[in-house]
C-alpha cells in the first residue's frame, strides 16, 4: 500500500514537473505579461515596483486582499486584463495537474487480474474511437493484464452508445 503511494505521487510529480515544461514558454509568457501589465498599473498609480507586482499577481490569482486598488480608468482595465491572464495562467496549471492524475491513474492503478476474476469488473465494452490497427492500444493493453480475448461488438438493441466497439471476455 505504501510502495503504492509513493510510486503513485512520484510519477504523478514527474510527469506533473515534465508537462510544465513543455508548456513552460507559454507560462513564462503569461507570467511575463501579469508582470508588465502590474508595472504598468503601478506606474499610473504611483506605486513602487515590488507593490505594483505584488498587487498584479495577487489579482492574477483572484485573491485581491484589496490593499491596493487602481483607482485611475486606465489602471482599473489593466487589472480586469490582469485578472482575465491570470485565470488562463491558473487554468493551464491546473490542467496540467489534472492530466498528470489522469496518466498516473492508468500507470500505476491498473486493473488486476484478481478483480476480474473475482467478478468486481463485468465484461468490458470500450469505445473504439482511438482505433490504432483495428484495436485500439488501451483495449490491447487491458486485454493482455487481464488475459482476456478482444471480440468485436456491433452494439446492443436498447444500449445508449449501440456503436462498433470491442468485447474483453475472460480467455
């Protein structure tokens, strides 16, 4: 249980850490931007340069504790501008985080045999949209963890997705 937990956060940090930096230059665009749009607003306002970043990020991550407050028209857009980058900057963040849970899940929390056998998963019907050489690679997968053999479905008379699938039957 716990070789589980840690090989489960340590691929989730890794491929987390991985997937910021690829993304990496749009972060540091977005990061760079708040900065200059926050310079700006603390020179309309008259404020000094580590206020003026501290009000731009603090308005970027939607927390605006409201001990600075652009009062100038000009300042008041940029920080509505500021605020609208910091949600693009905290929604890029959190996907990443919600994908890496995602690829983490499908690596390190397989199916097991044992499961299946012990009828806690019924048959399985998987869509077949991702189809690469007529099975898709998840399906494969699966199948051989499983030992299960790979049977075409059409679909089934009153299923709501009655679409081509495949079957994984217990070998």
């Amino acid at each position: 249980m716990v070789k589980t937990l840690i090989e489960f956060t340590l691929n989730f940090l890794r491929v987390f850490f991985l997937e910021l930096v690829y993304l990496g230059p749009i972060l540091v665009s977005l990061i760079l931007l708040i900065s200059f749009m926050g310079y700006i607003i603390g020179r309309v306002e008259g404020w000094s340069w580590s206020d003026a970043l501290y009000h731009a990020f603090i308005n970027a991550t939607t927390v605006g504790y409201g001990d600075f407050r652009p009062t100038k028209k000009l300042s008041k857009m940029l920080a509505v501008a500021t605020a609208f980058v910091g949600l693009v900057f905290t929604g890029i963040v959190v996907a990443i985080g919600v994908h890496a849970v995602g690829l983490t899940f499908k690596k390190v929390a397989p199916l097991s045999k044992s499961s299946y056998r012990q009828g806690q998963l019924s048959t399985a019907v998987v869509d077949r949209s991702d189809a690469v050489l007529g099975v898709p690679m998840p399906v494969r997968s699966m199948a051989h963890q499983l030992d299960l053999v790979v049977h075409p479905f059409k679909g089934a008379v009153g299923h709501p997705d009655p679409g081509p699938g495949w079957v994984l039957v217990l070998n």
